[in-house]
C-alpha cells in the first residue's frame, strides 16, 4: 500500500541561505541596501531560509519610526507608521483628547490620558521595529526581480538597483524641517 503525497506545505523544503559572497545576488543585494550590507546580511539570514515573515528586531525602526521607513524609502510603512498610532489613539480616547478645564476638574483624567498615549507609542515601536528588517527584505528581492527584468545589462542593472534601493536623506529633512515649523507654527500660532 502506499503512501498519499503529502501537501506541497508539508513537504520539506531545500535549504536556503544567504547568497554566497562575492556572488551576482550578493553584488545586487549590496547595491540595494547600499554600505551598511554586511550588518543587513546578518539581518535577512533568516529570510534567506525561508522568505516568510519572522520577526527580528531593527532598533532604528523601532526608534525612530515613521522616519526610518522613509529613510529606507519603504513609503507605505512610512504612512502607516505616521497615521495608524494617531488613529487608535483617537479610537481608543473616543476621538478627543482631553481639554484643559476637563483635566484640571479631574487630575486622573491627565494620568490615563498619558498612560493610553504611553501603550499606543509602545505598540507602534514594537511592531515597526520587529517588522522593519523584514518589509526591507521583501522590498529588496522585488526590486531586485523587477532590476532584472528591465535591465538589458549589468551597469544598467546596478544602477537600476542603487535608484531603487540605498537611503531617502533628503526626504527624512523635509520632513524633519516641515515637522520643526509646524511646530513652531502650533506652539506660537494664535488660539482660537
């Protein structure tokens, strides 16, 4: 009698790993990620396994999140990391934080309001810094797939890949610059 085969999610999988140094995958990954490659290979080992999410940990990410996803020119991470704490923490506040005279009547209200604010930022932390190396991983191979495909040779492949890939600088001091003057603009600005 034999055997059913098994499901193709149960069958063993060959072993992956890093790309061999020195080799044309290394070459590409190291232009997409740009001089700091040797710290992401240790990074993406796990990816390289098995290319499914696994958490690892990116304290830059986890730090200074919205800006290091726009710094890695991860865009869609980066608006989400931007908009969602302020979202939930409208959810969970029930859309308004609290007024001046609300607190003043009652002090405790100033305590919850901080501890609410406290456990959104330490959510939005955690999940950017577990979830950074791998969405740049994920970027990466597609953009390394995509270089491939358009790039009739290996010059234009590298410079498809470093356009693609490297670091945002100049979009992180826009921001910056636009975060200083709003608030500059709000803490000087005239209340209604």
């Amino acid at each position: 009698m034999t055997e059913p085969p098994l499901p193709t999610w149960a069958r063993p999988k060959p072993q992956g790993g890093a790309p061999a140094p020195g080799s044309a995958l290394e070459l590409q990954y190291e232009t997409f990620i740009g001089p700091r490659w040797e710290t992401y290979r240790r990074k993406f080992a796990p990816f390289f396994a098995e290319p499914r999410f696994q958490p690892t940990w990116n304290w830059s990410a986890a730090l200074f999140s919205p800006i290091w996803f726009l710094y890695r020119k991860l865009y869609l991470p980066f608006v989400f990391f931007w908009i969602a704490p302020g979202m939930v923490f409208g959810l969970l506040w029930k859309g308004e934080p609290p007024k001046a005279a609300d607190i003043s009547a009652n002090p405790e209200l100033m305590r919850d309001f901080r501890l609410v604010l406290l456990g959104v930022q330490l959510a939005a932390m955690v999940l950017a810094g577990g979830t950074a190396n791998y969405l740049l991983f994920r970027r990466a191979r597609a953009a390394i797939m995509l270089a491939e495909q358009r790039a009739p040779d290996a010059e234009t492949l590298e410079l498809i890949l470093t356009r693609l890939g490297r670091v945002n600088v100049t979009g992180v001091v826009v921001v910056v610059v636009m975060m200083a003057v709003a608030g500059l603009v709000m803490s000087t600005g005239s209340a209604p």
